[in-house]
C-alpha cells in the first residue's frame, strides 16, 4: 500500500516488533512438544513435556468437590436458578462473594498471619495480564523495572511487550546460592542512572521461579528497605505462595511490612493467581493486590480488558469459602508436592546429577554442567538440542531465564503421573549412562540405549523462530 509516495504499514508496530520474547529456547521447547506430544500408548516415543510449570497432582480433590458441589456452577440444573444473576453484565470490582473468598484464601495461603481487603483485589486474565496491568499501571515507556536473575523468561513478554518499559537484570549466580545482594541491587540501580533510565521499580518472584526457593525475612526486608529509599515500587509475583512443600514456611512480603518501620506501603504491589497454587490456568484467574490507593482506582479500571468470567468467579467463590475443602487441599497439595519432588530428586540422585537445594514450586533447577564440552552458553544450547530432539524431554536450559553461568536447566515434575516420571527418569538414565556413578560427559551418550533417535542434520547455528519449523539436531559429541 502507497500513501503519499511513502509504504504505510498496515499492522502496528506492537503487532510486528519482536518484544514478545517467544524467540527465545523457551518458548520453542513448547513447539517441539506440540509437534510431537508424548502419549503412553499412541506416541510412546514422542517429546515428554517437562517444560510447563502446571501443578495436576490434586485434580482428583477438585473433581470430587465439583461432583459433591452441583450448586456451584451455574450449568448444572441445581445451580441454574443463578444462570440470569450471574450470566448478566458484572462491573469492574467483580463479584463481592469472589473478592472475599480470594482474600480469605490468600491469608489462609499465607498462615494467616497477613490479612487482605477485598476491596483492594484487582482481576486481570491469569498472572500474565495481572503482571502487565500493574507494569500500565506503574510505568511509561521506556522506564525500567529491576529483576534479578534468573528469572522467568515469559517476563520479557508480559512486562515489556506491550507497556514499552524494560528490564534491567540484576545478576547473581551459584557462588552464593542466587541470593538477591544489597551490593548487585545498588549495582544495578547506578548503572542504570548512569545510562540515563529511569527506574520505576524492582521485580521478585516469590517463590522463585526457576530457583524453587522462598525468601527469607531478611531479605525481603532488606528488598523493602532498598526500593523504599529510592522512592521506587516493589512488586512481588507470590504465584507459587501455596506450592511450598518443606522448611523453611513461607514469608510474603504483605507480611514484612507489617514490621518494617515508617514503610511506604503505597510502593507495594503483590501479583497472585490461581494457575500454579490450585492449578488452575485456564482459569485465567489473576489478581493484583496493592497498598497503593491510586493504583487500585487506575487499576480497577484497566481490569476491564481482561477481567475474570463471571461464572468462573461464581463457582470459585463457593469452592475457595469451603473452609475444609480448602484446608484439606493445601496440606494435601503440599504432601504430594514433596511425594514427587522426592521421587524426581532420587532418580537424578541415581545418575549423580546435582541440582540446587529447592523447597518450593513445580520445578527443580538441574546441574547439567558435567555434560558440557566446553562450559559456554553456546554448549548449553547444543546441549539443549540434543535433549529435547533426541532424548525428547523438553526442559528449558538456563540461558532463557537470564542465568549468568551456563548449565543449569529448569526441569517441571508436577504436570504429569508417577508412570510419565517414571519414563522421563528412565531417558535420563539412559543419557547420562547406568554403568558408573560419576559423572559423565556427553561422549558416553550413544543413540542406541533402548530408545530410537533420528540422524536429521541441523544447522545449530541457525536462530530459531516462532514461526521456523522445529528442526532435529545430530547428537553432540564431545572430543
């Protein structure tokens, strides 16, 4: 199209720019699953989806509250005298009953030691719409937010596509177990300020994801202290607030301002859902709770682009103000958790490969330096490759998430059953090798060990696209 002697675009520039972050191992892991899904009986050989953080391990408690609780959905004949109430046009603030059985949940969640008001929940389409109404909310275009690393690779995505503010990394790593430091904060920040950018913010996960660790008071305290003195918001992502499975207990930060002197609790923002702790993601259940009056006003009126189904609301509001189901499935949710971290653990234990120390989450975060040939973030990905084309197990090497040191590997264990863990831990044995306990290098794989490999070559120096067909790597050999 010519307009005026110059081509007019016809789509936007958000619609065409490549922030979206999928471009990234991440998010191709993902196609290479879909386009050759595991099944047990019909593609026994396929890609074992070990990538997505989805917590299916008390579906059983749900479905037996669903049948137990016909009055709760508003498709059911017992609960269809709600079908106009509830079917009609719903405002922005969305359902009183859903609001306060989301704040009980989120105290109860949280030991009870941290009470939330309803009238400051605020509904958006799952964590990753809650995440980018608080960052409109927050920030203008160009301004920044600080996030340590590693951090979850979908951020880039949800944070910065479409608001047009950025992330500055602020980078830890194994030596001191990933801990968030004063000195890489203040770091970060003047580096920042030398550049001229204006930070608006800093960004935790809590649990972390992909660390699957909770943060201690003090450090969150001192995360509090910090963004306090620079005038900057802190925004808190607890999503995994509820998978905690051992020692240490949780700690939100709702709760450490209670104890921090003359804090500034309109900089606080707490980003929660309901896709990891209940595993609920195609809920889109996301919310934005925060201390600041003016941001629950903006807020409120943002959540109208992607506010909650009303019959979603309907039916959790009564499931969530079930004191017992609800006490029941956070103990049994944990128990299972730790049952299959456990399990996972031991198997890895059985091959010596290591991983770091983790108490929370769906995930673990695996040591696979041993396997590299050199220790470089380019072996990392060739590495990569050969894991998910040819022992087809999808998991998502460290360089995604921002890591600082190659090698490490995010693993989810919490998104299938026992006999799915069983064949993944069955691959990976047969990768690393049965015969020795000591570590071994990539020279041991051979593509004959009880599993069948294709010999496809592929460029690995090719950039992989959203939009390339998933291409099948040779095996790595190590010299």
């Amino acid at each position: 199209m010519v307009l005026g002697g110059k081509s007019q675009q016809l789509l936007s520039k958000i619609a065409t720019n490549d922030k979206h972050g999928e471009n990234s191992p991440y998010f191709d892991g993902w196609k290479a699953y879909d386009r050759n899904p595991f099944h047990p009986t019909n593609n026994p050989q396929g890609v074992i989806q070990m990538g997505l953080a989805e917590n299916q391990l008390c579906f059983d408690l749900i479905e037996e509250w669903i049948r137990n609780n016909p009055k709760a959905s508003i498709c059911t004949p017992e609960g269809l005298h709600q079908f106009r109430n509830i079917a009609n046009f719903q405002d922005y603030h969305g359902l009183q009953e859903f609001r306060n059985a989301m704040a009980n949940f989120m105290s109860k969640v949280r030991g009870g030691r941290v009470r939330f008001d309803p009238e400051r929940i605020l509904m958006s389409g799952g964590a990753t719409g809650a995440n980018e109404l608080i960052m409109f909310c927050l920030a203008d275009p160009g301004d920044a937010f600080m996030i340590p690393t590693p951090f979850y690779p979908g951020f880039v995505r949800d944070l910065c596509w479409r608001t047009g503010m950025q992330l500055i990394p602020v980078h830890s790593d194994s030596s001191n177990n990933f801990k968030i430091t004063r000195e890489a904060l203040e770091a970060a920040y003047k580096k920042a300020k030398e550049d001229n950018i204006n930070v608006k913010g800093l960004i935790i996960t809590n649990p972390s994801n992909p660390l699957g660790t909770t943060l201690d008071k003090d450090t969150l305290k001192s995360l509090v202290s910090f963004t306090n003195e620079k005038n900057i918001h802190l925004v808190c992502d607890e999503i995994y607030a509820a998978t905690v499975f051992s020692s240490p207990n949780y700690v939100s930060v709702a709760e450490v301002i209670q104890e921090v002197e003359h804090c500034k609790r309109e900089l606080i923002h707490v980003i929660y859902s309901l896709s990891k702790d209940m595993g609920f993601p195609g809920f889109r259940v996301g919310i934005v709770y925060s201390f600041n009056d003016e941001v629950v006003n903006c807020g409120r009126k943002m959540s109208s682009f992607g506010l909650v189904s009303s019959q979603t609301q309907h039916m959790l509001a009564s499931m969530l103000s079930d004191e017992n189901f609800v006490t029941r499935f956070l103990k049994e949710n944990s128990r299972r958790l730790e049952k299959r971290h456990d399990k996972f653990m031991k198997g890895l234990e059985e091959v010596n490969i290591t991983r770091f120390p983790s108490n929370a989450g769906l995930f673990c975060w695996m040591n696979l330096k041993s396997l590299l040939k050199e220790p470089t973030f380019e072996d990392e990905l060739k590495l990569w490759r050969v894991i998910i084309h040819e022992v087809k197990l999808n998991v998502s090497p460290g360089s995604s998430f921002n890591c600082s040191e190659p090698g490490w590997f995010r693993v989810c264990f919490a998104n299938m059953d026992d006999e799915t863990v069983d064949i993944a831990l069955n691959r990976i044995r047969a990768f690393v090798g049965r015969e020795t306990k000591k570590p071994l290098g990539m020279k041991r794989w051979q593509p004959n060990l009880s599993l069948s490999f294709s010999s496809r070559m592929f460029d690995e120096t090719a950039v992989m696209s959203p939009h390339s067909p998933i291409p099948t790597s040779p095996l790595v050999r190590a010299t």
